[in-house]
C-alpha cells in the first residue's frame, strides 16, 4: 500500500484512552484539548493524525498518566466491538484460520501505524506485529495495546480461553510484568525481537461458535473496499509526506521522491498543483513537524538541523524562526512551561 502520513485512528480506541487515563486520576481533558480532540471529532468514525501527531498523542498520554502500563490496560478494555468492520469479519469467520487471516489483511485499517504478519513455524502460526514506520515512545504502547486487543479478541472467538500458546514482545516489561502476565495469562516473553501471539496449527480449524457466512461475506466486502480506497484513493500530498517520514526527509529530493512513488517527478508536481500543494512546501511542512516533534523531546537542536536537512545549524534556526516566529530554545521552553 502506498504510505500515508495521515493515519487514521478509530475513535472507539481514542475513547478508552481518555477513559484510562481519567480512571487513573489524570488529566484527561487536558490531553485532548491538547490534540484536538473536541466532541466534534468524537463523533467522527475514526480521527486523522499525522505519524509525528499520532506518536505526540500516545506519548503524552503515557506521560499525563505517569504509567508505562498504558497500552496494556487500554488494550485489556477494547472489546470486539470497537473494532468496527473487521472486528465484524473476524467474529462471524468460519474457522479460526480463516479469521486470523482477516486480521492479517485488515487489521492495519484499524491500526495503521503497525504491521501484522502471518508466519507458520512447524506447528505453530504466529500474528506478528512490527512498526510500520519509527514510533519512538509510542511503539510500545501501541504493540502492548494491540497485541492484548487481539489476544482478547481471539477468546472472544471461541468464547473461552485463548488459543495463544506464547507472547512475545520486544522490550522489558520490568515492573509490569506481574501485570502483563496477569492479562494475557500467561508468561510474556520480553526478549523477543518481534512482538507475536502463537497459535497452533492444530486448532485453526476449529469451528467458531459466532460463524454467519453472510455477515461475514457482508462484512469482508467492506473491509476490501475500506482497503481499497486507503490505497487507491489517497491524496498524492499525503503520499508524499508519507514517503518523507523515512530518513528521507534529511535529503528530500524530488526524483527520489517520485521514484518511490512510482510516478516521475513531472507528474508528482502536477498531482500535488492539483491538490494545491507544491513539492518544497509540503517539504518544509514536514521538517518543521519533525522538528517540533523532536524539540518537545528534548533532542539536542544539532542533531535535529543534520536530521531535518540543514548541515548549518544556523541555517536550522533561521527555518525553524520563519516557521515558528521564534527560534528552537525559546520554542522549547514555552512547551515546558
């Protein structure tokens, strides 16, 4: 599919983590007030985020509730209903290989900041997630809250236990693993270089208790059509910022740029007139996003000119003031305040 940088996020999954976070005591209309978030865009099926918007949201979610542990409790609270279209594929499969092929080909209109991956190894199939572009402090997060979605999700389909025989996930849990193993009821492997559920290969067979051929014929037809227009029917201004999301952005040029497009840099300035954009300016809006982005991380100002593509820091702070009206520190220290 060709890549998007607008990712757009469901608002059921937006919901239950305004929901944990005030659960938790914290302030959660302050984080969507700070994302936008009014009742307008509540009512809205699904929220469109840029990738450095979505990983500023989830991280700011983890810091206003002070708790690593955010992903895995939000995921233990999404049911499969918040699922929408796919979430109906799943549940009225046939077989349980056939829904877990459902996932492997949809999920991502769910969560389009990850990857889901079908793999057999001897006995065993595994779902694995992977990023599907750098999410920073977001990743782990999204990976814990994902993967405990669909281990939910899978019981829920034989309405009894799950049928994941090991999870794996690639980073420490440390304090929260007493937790994590609470919620996927069994012990978490946190050694692993991917994130995965395993599955053997024994039961994919198995019938599903809330199998409806039509609904779910009904059902598959509109994730393929959701599908199809994501791919099909994105802007070329989004594709391009898509593309620039990469390490492309230090040294974006034109010709690459449409080379993985699949379209020559002559087309690429016409869609992009079409659309009302030009290929420097929508260059320049993505820098200054990575760059916000970065300074309310606290990266160092250096190493976001050279990442950004300016060799001259001087040259950084004279961009980043005409984005901005102010230069990086000063930008930095109002965020902190």
């Amino acid at each position: 599919m060709p890549e998007s940088a607008l990712l757009r996020i469901p608002t059921p999954y937006l919901r239950q983590i305004a929901a944990q976070l005030a659960r938790s005591g914290a302030d959660a209309e302050g984080w969507r007030a700070r994302h936008g978030l009014d009742d307008r865009a509540g009512s809205l099926g699904t929220v469109a985020f840029s990738a450095p918007g979505l990983v500023a949201l989830v991280a700011d979610a983890v810091a206003t509730a002070r708790d690593p542990a955010l992903g895995l409790l939000v995921g233990e609270r999404l049911a499969a209903a918040a699922h929408g279209v796919v979430g109906h594929a799943v549940l009225h499969s046939r077989t349980l290989g056939e829904a877990l092929d459902v996932l492997v080909r949809y999920a991502a209109l769910r969560m389009p900041a990850l990857v889901f991956e079908g793999a057999i190894e001897g006995g065993t199939w595994w779902l694995r997630l992977r990023p599907a572009m750098p999410l920073g402090a977001a990743e782990r997060p999204l990976i814990e809250a994902s993967l405990l979605a669909l281990h939910r999700l899978l019981a829920t389909l034989l309405d009894g236990p799950s049928p994941v025989t090991a999870v794996q996930l690639p980073h420490p849990l440390g304090r929260e693993r007493a937790l994590a193993t609470a919620l996927f009821g069994q012990a978490v492997d946190d050694a692993a270089a991917v994130a995965g559920l395993a599955i053997p290969r024994a039961v994919l067979d198995a019938r599903l208790p809330l199998a409806d051929p039509e609904a779910f014929a009904l059902a598959e037809r509109q994730c393929r059509e959701d599908l199809a227009r994501r791919d099909h029917a994105t802007r070329w201004t989004d594709r391009l910022r898509g593309v620039l999301s990469g390490p492309l952005l230090a040294h974006a040029d034109v010709g690459v740029c449409a080379r993985l497009l699949a379209t020559s840099p002559r087309s690429l300035h016409r869609h992009l007139a079409t659309e009302g954009a030009r290929f420097r300016t929508v260059v320049d809006q993505a820098r200054r996003e990575r760059a916000e982005q970065w300074l309310r991380e606290g990266v160092p100002v250096e190493a976001i000119a050279s990442a950004v593509g300016y060799g001259d820091v001087a040259n950084f702070r004279r961009a980043f003031r005409r984005w901005t009206g102010v230069a990086p520190g000063p930008w930095r220290d109002g965020r902190r305040g």
